[in-house]
C-alpha cells in the first residue's frame, strides 16, 4: 500500500505563532513588588535620605538650635581639619586601627592555629575564646575600666596592677587611660579582648576547610610546618584575613560606645576618638554643621575602606 504523502501546498503552510502574554504581570510578581516595596522605601528614606541630608546639613550655618540653612560651601570642613582635637581624633584613629588589627589578627590566627591542632577540650575553649564576642562594647568598657583603673596612693594598686604587684611584676604597672601616653592604646587592649575571638573563628573555619591531602602531599615533599603554613595555608586564608580587615577596620574607625564606657576622651585628648568628638560637638554644643561634617568625614573614611573589597567581591563572583 502506497505511504500517504501531504501535498507540498500544505507543507508550506507555516504553523502559527503564540503570542506571548507579558501583559498583565503575573499575580506572583506584583505580590513579590508589593512586598519589598516597604523595605525598598524605608531604607530610601531613613538611610540614604539622612544621609543626603547630613551632607547637605555640614554645608550650612546651622550651628545653633535654630535651623540656619544658610549654604557657607566647605568652611566647616576646613574648621574641623584645622582644630587641634580632631587632629588628635585623627592620630588616634589611625593608631587605634593599626594596632587593633595588628593583634586581633595574630591572635585570632594563633588562637585557630593551636585549636586547629585537635587539642583536648577543644569545644570548651572554642566557647571561652567566643564568650567576650555575646557582650556589648559598653560591658566590656565598664569591665576594662575597672581592671584598668590604676588606683591611688590612698587605696594602692587595683585591678591589673594589683595582680602585677602580686606576680612581682610591679615594674609593668602603668597609668593606663588616665596617661596621656597611653590613652588610646587602652581601648586597644579591651577591643582585642572583645573580637580577637570572632577573627579565631573565621580562621578556623578557613583551616577546617583546607584539604589535608595538601599538608600531606607538602609533608611528603619535605616540607617543613613552618613552610607549610607560609607557603600553602596563609596564601589560602587570604580571603579570610581579607574579609577580617574589612569588618575590624570600619569597627575601629566607627569606634563610640567602647570610648563612652571606658576612657571619654581621656587626659589631653589621648583616647577621644572622631564618634566621641562628633557627640560633644552636635548634642552637646548644638553645633549640628559642624557635627554632621565629622560625620561625613567618619562615612567617607568607611567608604574608602569597604567600597573597594565590595567591587572586587563583585568582580571575582562574575569571573566565577
């Protein structure tokens, strides 16, 4: 039996096209706008809106309590930077951040090393070495403050130099935030204190997730534990460490409430800070221009600092 065939004028015939419906949207998208929509437009608001507005604010001439928006360009920039305390809010906030991230770092990366190593009791440690990170900075500051206070003649040593005159190390006494010397490198110890633990954690969740074949196969190779760990561990931590400068560094350089509870802006300026600054100058001194130009200086010192690990987490994620 001959096989049917459709005629070629049937063939050609194209089939028809359906057209697509992109309109109206569907009820799924218009929930998924409606449901953002007050998040989208909050921050818009009371975050970007603020702080356009504090922008605006610190080119004004409202330094009283009456609102003066009369537009006076950069001149409470040139004030700020020509005043003798935010100088000294400056100077401390670059050696409070180096030495803050210098010793949260080396601990926070001795600390993983040791518990990396499987000791006994590891979990017990792990939550020792996490506990300061459960408090606020204004407890820690209260606790630093007691055990930092370097007593008097009346009532002798107390706290840390109480304990180093018991150990025979009365050498090592010191003055601590009441020196001007000292002052900001106070703080240091007690923020050490607070977050060295949180950067063990990230890096021991880094070690964790190194394959041990690597250790073998540089162990096999002869390899020393020193090599190892400069040549195969610490360039793979390089994104962890990368990521513990950018979280400890806009916390030093945003630093307040730490400053508040333990020191204020200590003898001479030594512990004030550019936070503590701002609070004297706008709701103690009314001077709001002024204060909300400290406070763009504070938002554009955390800018320079996050803005660039943002575009180069973007980058290597698209590269990905």
């Amino acid at each position: 039996m001959a096989r049917e065939t459709v005629p070629a004028r049937i063939q050609s015939v194209p089939a028809p096209r359906i057209a697509s419906r992109r309109w109206p949207p569907s009820a799924d998208r218009i929930a998924s706008v409606l449901l953002i929509a007050p998040s989208v437009l909050a921050i818009a608001v009371f975050v970007y809106g603020f702080i356009a507005f504090t922008g605006f604010a610190s080119l004004t001439k409202w330094n009283t309590l009456r609102p003066d928006f009369t537009f006076i360009g950069l001149a409470n920039y040139a004030r700020l930077f020509s005043t003798v305390r935010f100088q000294i809010d400056l100077h401390n906030t670059v050696t409070f951040t180096i030495l803050f991230l210098v010793l949260c770092l080396s601990l926070g990366f001795g600390l993983a090393v040791l518990l990396d190593r499987g000791v006994r009791g590891e979990g017990i440690f792990r939550s020792i070495f996490l506990f300061p990170l459960a408090l606020s900075f204004i407890v820690t500051g209260v606790v630093w403050r007691w055990l930092l206070n370097p007593g008097s003649v009346e009532l002798g040593s107390t706290g840390v130099n109480q304990l180093f005159d018991r150990a025979g190390l009365g050498f090592l006494k010191s003055g601590w935030y009441t020196d001007p010397g000292i002052g900001i490198k106070a703080v240091v110890v007690a923020a050490t204190w607070q977050l060295s633990g949180y950067v063990m954690a990230m890096y021991l969740a880094g070690l964790r997730g190194i394959p041990e074949e690597l250790r073998e196969a540089a162990l096999v190779d002869g390899a020393s534990e020193v090599q190892i760990y400069r040549h195969i561990i610490v360039p793979l931590l390089h994104p962890i460490t990368l990521g513990a400068i950018i979280i400890l560094g806009h916390i030093s350089l945003k630093i307040f409430d730490l400053v508040v509870a333990m020191t204020g802006p200590g003898p001479g300026f030594s512990s004030d800070v550019p936070a503590f600054f701002m609070f004297d100058t706008t709701f103690r001194g009314n001077y709001f221009a002024q204060g909300a130009g400290i406070a763009v200086i504070l938002l554009i010192m955390v800018a320079v600092l996050i803005i660039p690990y943002l575009v180069f987490s973007l980058r290597t994620e698209t590269q990905r």
